[in-house]
C-alpha cells in the first residue's frame, strides 16, 4: 500500500519555516542602532555558518575569530558593521592566508573610516588588497612581482598605508617574528617610498600620517614620514609591538602593552603565566608612564576613545573577552562589551577598529544577524526531522 506523504511533507515546511523564517526576519529587519555608529554590549560568539559578502555600510571592527587550535573551529576574518548587529566573513583574507599561517586569516588594517580594508599579499602576491566592506568590491595595488607584503597601519586619509615588504613569505609563525623592509605605500598611485631603518617588525602611523613610530633591531624608533629626523624612543618601548592604532588621536602619546612572566598559584597548582601592563609615552617629554592593569593576564590595546582614553581587549583564561576603556593616566579601567567564546572556545584575535568612529560609538544591546545560512541549515535539519517523524507514525497507522 502507497503511504501517505502528503502529512510529511506538511509537517517537514512547518519545521523548515518555523526555524529558518526567523533567521530571515533578523537578517533583513535588524532595527537601526539609536544612534550611528553602534557598538554591541555583547559581540557575537564564534558560529561556523557567518555569512560571506559586504555589510552594506562601513565596519567598526574587523577581526580574526577562532585561532585554529580549539575545539571545533576554523579560523574566519569578521567584519562588524557600524549597526552593531551586522556580522559578515571576509573571504579575500581567508583566501591569501599564506602555508605558514596554520589557517589563520591574512594579515589586514580597517580604514579609519570603516569603509575598506588594505589585505596582505604575504606569500609572493606582489600586491596588496584593497577591500571595500560597502559594496564587497577589490581592488589590487601592486608592490613588485614576487615580494610579500603585510599593511602594519593607515592614515586617517585612507590613502598612505604603512607596510613591510620581504622577497619571501611572511608569518607571524616564523621563528623569529617576520621583519622587513618598512615602506610608505600610497594607495591611489601606487608610489612606495622604502626606509633605511632595519629590521622593523612592527610600526604605527599617526593619524595625521606625519611620524611614524617603529620597532627596529636597534629599539623603538620614531621619524617623519618621510624616513628623516629620526630619533630614539624611550628604552622602556624597546621590544614591545606598536599596533596600528598606537598613537593617540592628537599624536600626542604611543601606547603599547607589555606582558611580564609571573607565577601564580591555581587550584591546579603553581603556574607561570603573565601580567599585563600599559604603557603610555609622552612622545615629547620623552617620558614613559607604567599601568599594570589588575588581574589581565593578557590583553590586546586596541585604539584610543580620546586623547585620555584607550581602548582595551582583556582576555580570560577561557578565551571570553571583555572590551574595557582605560584611563591613559591613571589606568582606571571601565568595561563596556563583552565575547564569550562558546562551546568551541574561540577567541577574538588581531581585531582592528575604525579608529575616527570610536568617539560616536554608542554601546547598544543589538542583535545578531550573522546571516540567514545558520537558519536555513537549522531549517532544513528541524524540517527534515519533522517530516520523518510525521512519515513513521503515518506509515504504522496505515499499516
């Protein structure tokens, strides 16, 4: 005897709408943030199913999700739009991931306006990548045939990009950390001004593009942006990473964050591991001001607010976050978001913001709309169910 199918089926597209309609509600009718940009009290936990494409508006903040060693995870580059509910992968720096990286997304800097990202071409690509995160459009800006390049820091212009070049591949896996020839690259022209400072491994332009603040062999340095008036920095600078966003928005002070080894005592037993501490020079005083920052282990400095307030990742032995303001004088610390990492245990990593966006940021309680490939999946899974369920019981009753 035919079984009945058509209760199945029924049942099967009540389960895949009541599931996926969802899904496609928050994707396309996110409300506005109440002011423009926003930032989430909460970013979004790890989700293997981020929707590729363009936000449709600027970024606030682009990041590495996953680091590729927890559970289950495969690391992705994010980007966050100014609604702070927008979350979308950026496939081009997933794809110019280089062998080294242990699938780590390629290296990449947001511009200070959030509208397109600069993406490294560390493996021999000859150029970098310039992604916009309005409209998903590329453009290539070519550097040499053969030579790598990694983007360290933009200026506010969006046009003059700090980067590193090398005639081999570059990782920060390698052992040492990759270093190279410090460049000046003009993105509109494509014109590259090379230093002569040597073994630069990490390096932040003021937001005026005036001075560069560099890592070098020989310390912390800091120069015009033209490579001359080169001077020391203070020795307490020396080996500690410049991030992109260092500078202070006035260009009055560099920040960075060193980790000193510690030993602490856990129900596990005695561990070594490290305290953080800010630190906060006045680039014409020549003075440097040390904020240990109270129980973070770890932490990622990740711009300036105002000239008083940086902004802090802090993370937790979990790999959570939580996103702090601290004062650049006292090293108050105040938290305003915070990411949990799930059951994968994915972390946040190697996140940049918009950094002239920052002083209009709202912090909001958003939403999340990853995309609706998660509710479709979920769809077709509850759907499918459903069905086969509805079908079994059919089937015994018609036997």
């Amino acid at each position: 005897m035919r079984k009945p199918l058509l209760p199945a089926l029924i049942a099967g597209a009540v389960g895949f709408v009541a599931v996926s309609a969802p899904a496609a509600i928050v994707s396309w009718t996110v409300p506005p943030p109440s002011s423009s940009p926003a930032f989430p009290t909460e970013v979004a936990t790890y989700s293997w199913f981020v929707a590729h494409g363009d936000l449709g508006t600027p970024a606030t903040m682009i990041y590495q999700n996953g680091i590729g060693v927890e559970f289950m995870d495969s690391p992705q580059a994010v980007a966050l739009g100014v609604d702070g509910s927008t979350y979308r992968r950026i496939g081009a720096a997933e794809q110019r991931s280089t062998p080294t990286d242990q699938g780590d997304p390629a290296a990449m800097v947001l511009s200070a306006d959030g509208t397109f990202a600069v993406i490294a071409g560390a493996n021999g690509h000859g150029d970098v990548l310039v992604r916009s995160l309005v409209d998903g459009t590329d453009r290539e800006v070519p550097i040499g045939a053969g030579r790598s390049v990694v983007p360290l820091s933009i200026a506010s212009d969006g046009d003059h990009v700090l980067v590193l070049l090398a005639d081999s591949e570059m990782s920060s896996y390698t052992d040492p950390p990759f270093s190279g020839t410090l460049a000046m690259l003009e993105l509109s022209t494509g014109d590259l001004l090379e230093y002569s400072v040597q073994g630069v491994t990490s390096a932040a332009l003021s937001p005026d593009g005036s001075r560069i603040a560099a890592q070098t062999s020989q310390g912390a340095v800091m120069m015009d942006a033209s490579g001359r008036s080169i001077r020391e920095l203070p020795a307490e600078l020396r080996g500690q990473a410049f991030g992109d966003d260092a500078w202070s928005p006035g260009g009055t002070r560099l920040m960075t964050l060193a980790h000193d080894p510690v030993w602490v005592e856990k129900p596990t037993g005695r561990t070594l591991t490290s305290a953080a501490t800010l630190l906060v020079s006045d680039v014409s005083a020549g003075t440097t001001t040390k904020l240990a920052l109270t129980g973070v282990e770890y932490a990622a400095a990740l711009g300036w607010r105002d000239d008083d307030t940086i902004v802090l990742q802090a993370y937790a032995d979990d790999n959570s976050s939580e996103f702090r303001w601290v004062d650049a004088g006292t090293g108050a610390t105040q938290s305003f978001s915070t990411y949990e990492s799930g059951f994968t245990a994915a972390s946040i990593g190697s996140a940049d913001l918009a950094r002239d966006l920052i002083s209009e940021w709202a912090i909001e309680d958003r939403a999340v709309n990853q995309g609706w490939t998660l509710g479709i999946i979920g769809g077709i899974a509850v759907g499918g169910a459903a069905g086969l369920i509805v079908w079994a019981v059919t089937r015994r009753r018609s036997s």
